[in-house]
C-alpha cells in the first residue's frame, strides 16, 4: 500500500526500520541499540555518534530519554537497494515534528542512520 508520494504506509516497511520505530515506542533502549550493528553510525540533525555506545548514548539523551514517539508515516526505497527513507512524526519532550530517517541497513540490522527535521 503506498500514499500519492509512493511510500509505503507499512506493507513494505524493513524489519529493522519497524524494530527501531518499535523498540523507541516501547521505551526499550537495550532493543533499540540491539537493532544497529557493532560499526553503526548515527548522524542526528549533524550530531554523530559511532558505535552501540554510541547508539546508546544518542538513545539515553536524544530518543527515549526524551520520551520520543515516532509515528511512522510512510516508507520508500532510498538510492540503494540497502537503504531506505522513512518519514515519522516525532512527539516527545524533544523535537517534535515531521522528520527523515535514512537508513542504511545491513541484513537484519542498521548500519547507518542519517536524522533530520
């Protein structure tokens, strides 16, 4: 299923993006950090963490630890067969607002992630 932009409402959605949208929900930091692989990179609006622990601190300060809801709006293939761009509204005691997340997966897991409002 796919909206006037060609994004999927949710048929098509890759098992790592829907477990990180879960684990975020769910308030699960140690699933969410699961979900990205030892090497990850993560970019938040230019602010870049490496690694799990690097994960796990943008999580603690960024994510869950300011009470993020991400409600996934859609879904589409990014420039690769690897990536993929979601689009979430965010609620929270942070950002809120519509943003973008360009994933880049690799097998069951991300390994890069790119944020921005």
């Amino acid at each position: 299923m796919s909206d006037a932009n060609g994004m999927s409402l949710s048929a098509d959605v890759p098992t790592p993006v829907r477990r990180f949208v879960d684990t975020t929900n769910a308030g699960d930091g140690e699933g969410l950090v699961q979900v990205f692989t030892e090497d990850a990179f993560l970019s938040d609006c230019g602010r870049e963490h490496h690694g799990r622990q690097g994960v796990a601190e943008w999580d603690r300060t960024g994510n869950i630890g300011e009470q993020a809801h991400f409600d996934l709006l859609g879904c589409k293939p990014g420039a690769t067969p690897q990536e993929v761009v979601a689009t979430v509204l965010v609620s929270g005691d942070g950002y809120n607002g519509t943003s973008e997340l360009a994933f880049t997966l690799r097998g069951e897991a991300i390994s890069r992630l790119v944020i921005t409002p």
